[in-house]
C-alpha cells in the first residue's frame, strides 16, 4: 500500500496522531482521547510491556490496523514513572480544547516531554538521591562534562581525561547522558552501555553557541564570575545541557541562578569498581544494604542527598574533614540545641525541589 493510499484511508484522529508524532519519533506518545491515555504502534508494544498492561488493535482486520494500548488519563502518575524509569523519553498529549466546544476533531498538542534525566514529576523522582541529566563533549585534547538536577537547579561543570569523566559519571550516576551524534560510538566504546543516552545534533556543541547560551540564561557578560572561564570543554556541554531543557519544553529555569565548577584536586576520585566492590550507596544485589542505607539518619530529603554526595565525594582536605568532625562534636555535646535543630529540620518540607516548581 502506498504511502497515499493509507493517508487517504487514515482517520481524522489517526493523521492528527501521526502528524504528532513524527515530532516526536524517539519519545513514547501518551496521545491523549477522551478520558484515555493511548499509545499506538511500536509505543504500545513498549508501553504494555513495560506497564502490564493490555495490549489490542485498533483497526483489527483493516489495511489501518495497528497496536493499541492505553489507560486512564487520571493513572498517569502511576504509570509515567514506570515509563521513565524504563528509560524512555515519554511525550504528553493533552486534549488542548473542551471536546463539546468543538464540532471538528479536538486540538492536540505535547505539553510535557519527560524524560530520565529531566523531570519534575515527584513521582519519578527519588526524595534520597539527586535526577542529574548530563552532557559530555569530546574536546581535542580533553573531555568537558556537565550535570544538571532540574529538580533542585544544582549545576556543576568539569573537564579532564578520559578516566577523570568516567569517574565523575561513576559518582554522578546522571540518570541520562547527552551525547554528540558523531561520538556515539566514541562514547560508548570509553564508558560503556550502562547509561541511558540520548545524541544531540552535532551543532550543538559549539563553543559560540554554548557561551551566548550560558550568559544568556545567566544574564552576564561573561562566565568569570563562575569560575569556569578557562573550561572550554565544559561551557560547551553545559550549553548542550541547556539547549536540551527548552527541547523538551522545560522552560522555568529561573531557579538555575549559577553554574559551579568541580574542584577535581578537592576530593577523592574513585572508580566504577571501587564503588561498585564498596557497594557505598547501589548494589547489584536489590536485596543488599548499602553503606548509605546503614548510616542515612538525616530527617529531611536534603539532608540525604547531602550525605549521599559526601559519600561519593570524600574530601582530601584535612582541615575540611576536621571542619565537619568539629560540628558533629559540637552538635552531639549540645543536645539541646541539636534538639532544637531537628525539630525545625522536621518542619521543613524539601525546599530545593519546591524552588523549582
């Protein structure tokens, strides 16, 4: 069948479908119809799979047959964290017009593309641990990375050798990774298969572009204030970092006030296997106790990213570790002022992420 012979026997709603999603085509559509969430296609195979849920046609028996799966429009926050959590870049399309106000077909249209790395949905997120979306640029004699949580503004940059990246992607855990379409194979021949990517068009990763797009957002003249002036590489991914928040349409970042450079000389870098052997904060056990698990006593969820940040980032400075052991002493001698402290710490909910919203 040709492709105007099935555009002449496609339905209204299935041309207004297809149309969306050819904008879309590496996202799972959620087409919002009535009070329905459906996927069709290759979609659906994924989705009932990943979901448990059922999977039909629509069109059984016609040239116009396809798979079908969906679910209830108010189970959305059930099911999207399962999605995303798959791995999957998951587009959202709402009914953008009351049904009864129209007598053609209802205006659709994406309102939200989320996707591993970029989420603002708490149920997606994990209270305990930070959603970092990072990006790597390969540089000619250097690396640039950057980690981006939207769910809290934290914005860090870095460069370096290739161990040095590996490392930080180690200890980061980005929960999706952005990288030049060109270097796929560069990329996964250096850090492997374990990270869910996404390729960004190579344009994106220009020192120019990059630059205009950080002062830009920043409103400065400059990124000297930052710190990180002399990381050419790392301005460049963070400016892919950046680009890829407007693409999938998340455009209050206001909260993201500043970018921070990661002092590589203040902390001890530790490799996959070292983490992995240590089992600090993840196994490959789902049923081990982690170090994390057994020293996280912190009351709030800010408290436990901190920790967990600690943990993965053990300071070399011996004058900041007695820093740290000095307020811990003082806290435990004066138990009513820790009394105080934690009762108001109780009373807090998790600011970072609701600056964010």
């Amino acid at each position: 069948m040709s492709t105007k012979e099935k555009t002449a026997k496609e339905t209204p709603l299935m041309k207004q479908y297809n149309t969306i999603k050819a904008k879309y085509p590496d996202a799972c559509l959620l087409f919002r119809v009535g009070d329905f969430y459906e996927t069709f296609g290759e979609d659906a195979v994924r989705a009932a799979g990943i979901l448990g849920i059922v999977l039909t046609k629509r069109g059984a028996g016609s040239e116009t047959e396809t798979a079908l799966a969906g679910f209830p429009h108010h189970s959305l926050n059930t099911y999207l964290p399962k999605l995303v959590k798959a791995g999957l870049r998951v587009a959202i399309c709402d009914q953008l017009e009351d049904p009864k106000m129209t007598k053609t077909i209802v205006k659709r249209g994406v309102t939200e593309l989320v996707t591993p790395g970029v989420s603002m949905n708490d149920e997606v997120l994990h209270s305990k641990s930070n959603n970092f979306l990072a990006s790597v640029h390969f540089g000619r004699k250097s690396l640039g990375i950057s980690f981006l949580d939207v769910s809290t503004g934290e914005f860090l940059t870095a460069q370096g050798n290739e161990e040095y990246i590996d490392k930080l992607l180690q200890n980061f855990s980005p929960s999706e990774v952005l990288v030049p379409k060109n270097e796929k194979n560069t990329f996964r021949e250096a850090f492997g298969d374990n990270h869910h990517t996404f390729y960004l068009e190579d344009w994106v990763y220009k020192e120019d572009y990059a630059f205009d797009t950080l002062t830009q957002h920043f409103g400065t003249n400059s990124l000297k204030g930052f710190g990180i002036e002399e990381l050419q590489e790392g301005i460049i991914a963070s400016g892919a970092v950046l680009y890829y928040l407007g693409e999938t349409q998340h455009n209050k970042v206001q909260h993201i006030t500043a970018i921070h450079r990661i002092a590589e000389d203040a902390y001890v870098w530790m490799d996959r296997f070292t983490i992995r052997n240590l089992e600090l904060y993840h196994s490959n056990n789902p049923n081990a106790v982690t170090l994390l698990d057994v020293i996280d006593r912190t009351l709030s969820p800010m408290g436990s990213r901190l920790l967990k940040r600690w943990l993965a980032l053990p300071l070399k400075d011996a004058n900041k570790v007695r820093a740290r052991h000095e307020v811990v002493a003082y806290l435990k001698n004066n138990k009513s002022i820790l009394a105080r402290i934690q009762t108001q710490i109780k009373q807090i909910s998790d600011l970072e992420r609701l600056i964010s919203k």
